[in-house]
C-alpha cells in the first residue's frame, strides 16, 4: 500500500450537437438582387442625364484636349434625346427641353455613321451660318476670325503620343517633320494660332501647313436642327468639313449631340502598367487635372 490518494476520475464529457448551420434565406439574395437594381438604376440616371465620363483617344482636339485625357461631360446642356441614354436606348422620342450649343462649346455626340462611337469636337457654326476655309483662315458669316500667332505647341513623346506608326495609323502621332528635342527629351512641336469667335469665346488651333482640303474649303451653310463641327488640330482631324464617305462627319444634327465638356479629372501619359499600382502616379499628367471648359 502507498499513502498517496487516487486522482480523481473526471467525468465523461456529455456529448453535444454540432452548432446547426445557418441557411441562406432567399430574403438575403432578393435584398442583394434589390440593392444592385437600385445601384444600376442611379448610375443609368446619373450617366444619361447629369454627368458621364468620357476619355480622349485621338489627337484631333489638340492643344486643348490631350490623347489620354478623362473628362465629365454634362448632359442637361443642349437638352435630351435617345443618345443622352446608354446605348442609346430608344426611349426618349426626338429631343425634349432642346437648347442649341453655344460658339465655341466642346460637345461630344455620336459618329454618324451610325457605329455608336462617341466624338469630341468644338463648335463653330450654329444652324444658319455658313462657314468656309480660306488658306487656313476661318470665315464665319462672310467675316474673316481672327487670328493671332501664339507660342508654339510643344507635347513630350510618351506612348500616348509617339512618334512611332502603329499598325492601324496614316502616320505616327508625331509625323517627322515635327519631331525635335528640348532638353534632350523628344517632343512635337507645331506652329499655334489663337482664335477668337464673334461671342468672345477663345481657343487655340494648331496648323501643320498646307493641307488640300482642309485650309481652302467649299462654302458651307449649317441647315436648320445641325451644327458644323471642327478639331482644334486643323491639319489632323476629320471634321465638318469633310463628307462622312471621306471620313468626315457633315454637318451634325443637334439630336445627337450627348453633352459638354465640363472638366478634365484625370489624364495619363501611357507609360502606366496596370499590375504596377504605382505607375498609375507616376505616368499621370497631374497639371491637366482639374481644369475647367
């Protein structure tokens, strides 16, 4: 025998049910379902009727709107229609609370050919102006715009605007002739005028030289319900002045016309990678941002 005492026998552990599983009730998707219908349906208003975005792809509104550009556009400006909507849903019959651009506003609208494509340009001629191109001169109504040398534009060579042609391009974005260097970087550099319509409005157009076609035009007058469209880069845009086959745009009815150029709130230079987060600063052009039309 030992004088020690015997530990004692703890109790068997009383056995107990798994913690039930609790089910997905249907309520909890049909209230998921119910909050992303209401997301959709603020988003399908606040892009047809207030405010869209809208990205610049092509140099044609150059020196005032750079490849790589965002902007908002507001869309209560020149009244509503079917292209006000996305896709352009057919559901707003011709154009309701309709107002015509004003000289000089920078209005996108669809192509019209009819592709959906949006398009960017400032406008120049009202429904009963005629407009013509002589020797690179602007007439509007009979009067000649004026016209003031300016400084030159210079734009740095980045991807979103090289000189290097890519397959579906005429030319680099920088053609040859204009490419030099400032401080050992590579930029373009074209000769700038500033132009100033009869209402005061100011903008600044660039010209490359001669170009057949473009600077000495046909006189055209804007029939009633269009307006006549122009690219800021005289020499590299396919405007009004050209026929839609040319690849032009005409003369563009009012009832395509989506909105105006607000303001610019972000812009890029293309040399951002999207699985490196921090080149997203790095290539941004933080001096376009912020500024107002």
């Amino acid at each position: 025998m030992t004088d020690t005492t015997e530990a004692p026998i703890a109790p068997e552990p009383i056995p107990t049910d798994p913690a039930p599983t609790k089910p997905v009730k249907k309520e909890d998707w049909r209230d998921t379902l119910k909050f992303l219908a209401k997301l959709a349906i603020v988003v399908f208003i606040f892009r047809s009727f207030l405010f869209s975005p809208f990205s610049i792809p092509s140099q044609s509104m150059l020196p005032r709107l750079y490849i790589g550009d965002y902007l908002f556009i507001s869309k209560w400006n020149y009244g509503y229609s079917r292209h006000s909507l996305p896709w352009s849903l057919p559901l707003i019959p011709g154009r309701i609370l309709a107002r015509d651009p004003t000289r000089g506003d920078i209005a996108v609208f669809k192509s019209p050919t009819g592709s959906g494509e949006d398009i960017i340009k400032r406008v120049i001629g009202l429904p009963g102006d005629t407009i013509q191109m002589r020797g690179g001169q602007l007439i509007l109504n009979g009067a000649a715009v004026p016209k003031v040398r300016v400084a030159d534009f210079v734009i740095p060579i980045t991807p979103n605007y090289s000189n290097i042609q890519g397959p579906a391009e005429d030319q680099p974005n920088c053609p040859p002739p204009y490419l030099t260097n400032v401080g050992g970087q590579p930029v373009c550099r074209y000769l700038q005028y500033k132009e100033t319509l009869p209402n005061g409005v100011s903008y600044n157009v660039l010209d490359r030289g001669p170009r057949a076609g473009a600077d000495d035009t046909d006189l055209y007058t804007v029939p009633p319900g269009h307006v006549f469209m122009m690219g800021d880069n005289r020499d590299d845009s396919g405007d009004s002045r050209f026929p839609v086959e040319q690849g032009g745009l005409g003369y563009v009815p009012l009832e395509t016309v989506e909105g105006k150029a607000v303001i610019t709130f972000w812009s890029t230079d293309g040399n951002a990678q999207w699985l490196l987060p921090w080149t997203w600063f790095t290539a941004a052009r933080w001096s376009r941002m912020g500024q107002a039309f």
